[in-house]
C-alpha cells in the first residue's frame, strides 16, 4: 500500500443543529451490503467483523484490511465503496441532512441525483471538495492523489483557488497547492481508479 493510499480524507457538511444531531445520535444510518476479505466495524470501543446486514450508527468506523473491499448503504440510496486498507467515520453523519464523515484511503461515492441533495464539503489534506448529488472518486490515482467525477459535478478548493469539476473531469491534489486544473480522464485511468475498489465503470 503507498504512502498516498493512506491519506486521510475529511467530510463533513455545514453544522447542524443540536437538536437534530441529539435525535438521531443512536439511529441507525444504514448497513454493510458486501464485504470481502479482512475488514471491521468499531463501535464504542467494541470491534465488530464487517460483514453484510450489520447495522451503521453514528460514530461508527468502518475499516477494510490490506486485502478487504466493502460496499455500504447509507439512507436509501446512497453507497460508499471502500478500497483496500480504507476507513470511514460516521463521525457526526445525520442521514438526508448531512454531517461529517473521516475517510481514509481511496473511496467512491455515489448518490443519486433524483435524491434530495446533501451539502457535503469533503475536507482533505490537500483541499476540499464540495460536492451534492453526484458518483465520484478520490484517491490514489497513478502515484497522485486525485478525485474523478462520474456524474455530477463538484467543486475543489485548495490555496485560495476553486476548481469545478464534471462529469468527465478529474484533478490532482497536493498539499499546500491549489488543485490542478480539469482535465479529461482517459478510459484506461478511469477504469483504474474503479477497478482499484473492485468496480466497474457502468
């Protein structure tokens, strides 16, 4: 694994209130569909294997190992692919309102445009990445660290300068630097980027 693939990635969404997150503190947010290799889920200090049915809640941290994938549904529709030797927290993640979510590692991120929009701001080492209703990827991508719009579009911020990102499009991301500009992905790069989580383009 490369010192890139274990970058960090910050999510998180414009504060919510009170109120609203002491609600849903012990709701369940959503479930592990797949699972393969090694992998766990920690929660409350309780480690627990990461396997399919096993219920998401706030503050949970679900982690694959050197040689685990996972796929996991938050709210209705929305799937987080995780990569070999990836993370999330839901660390204060309020289903249809938003919050924040730590990711490690590489990850794709898909929710339907026909669902109501989140205003997520994924926060990363190297900027951040405003995104809504969109399928994207960010991670290590040809020993860069780099995010890949699907469908969409999204917004990367670093430096003092702003990107947008659309379907198509994807950009480097370095610490301390504004984003590299948008750029045309190849088929042969794109097909990379998912298949490094085990997907296909489709």
């Amino acid at each position: 694994m490369t010192q890139l693939s274990r970058r960090h990635l910050l999510i998180t969404a414009a504060a919510l209130p009170l109120a609203a997150r002491s609600a849903r503190a012990d709701a369940r947010l959503g479930e592990v569909l797949e699972a393969s290799g090694a992998g766990s889920v920690t929660r409350g200090g309780t480690l627990l294997p990461l396997e399919p049915g096993l219920a998401l809640m706030e503050g949970d941290q679900a982690a694959t190992g050197e040689d685990g994938l996972a796929l996991l549904l938050l709210d209705r529709e929305t799937r987080i692919n995780l990569g070999l030797g990836s993370s999330i927290e839901l660390a204060s993640y309020l289903g249809e309102i938003g919050g924040t979510i730590n990711v490690g590692g590489a990850m794709v991120f898909d929710r339907p445009e026909t669902l109501p929009p989140l205003d997520l701001r994924f926060v990363t080492a190297f900027g951040e990445i405003g995104v809504r209703g969109t399928r994207f990827f960010v991670g290590p991508s040809r020993e860069e660290y780099a995010v890949f719009v699907d469908r969409g579009e999204v917004s990367v911020s670093n430096a003092g300068e702003t990107r947008v990102l659309i379907a198509g499009d994807g950009c480097t991301l370095h610490e301390g630097a504004a984003p590299g500009e948008p750029t045309p992905w190849g088929a042969a790069r794109i097909d990379e980027a998912f298949a490094s989580l085990g997907l296909t383009r489709s």
